[in-house]
C-alpha cells in the first residue's frame, strides 16, 4: 500500500504475463478474457495485466 492506503498495481504486458506463466500468449488470451479474470486493463490499444489479480485467479483456479 502506498502512503494514502490504496493498494499499488503493478501492471506486466501480455508477454511478460505469458512468460510469468510459462504458457505461450494464445493460451493467455483465452485466460485473460475468462469473464472470472478481472485484471486486464486496455490503455488505448494496447493490453497490460495487473499481476496481482493475475496471481489470485491462478490460486482460485488451480486444480
């Protein structure tokens, strides 16, 4: 948290993302749309994902 009490978000674009994981980025895609998965921010064009919220959909949805 920052000095005002909000969370800081550390956002990571869709390659570095994929390579966090270790999947290549078509499986991402499919991951990141999942209407679950809510920490894909669009900044104009392009796509970064909050790696937060990356890491909490993994942990929920492990098997």
């Amino acid at each position: 948290m920052d000095n005002k009490g909000q969370e800081t978000i550390e956002l990571i674009s869709r390659a570095e993302a994929a390579q966090y994981l270790n999947i290549c980025l078509s499986t991402l895609d499919k991951l990141i749309n999942d209407r679950k998965f809510y920490g894909k921010v669009n900044i104009g064009r392009r796509v970064f994902i909050d790696k937060g919220q990356l890491n909490k959909y993994i942990q929920e949805n492990m098997y």
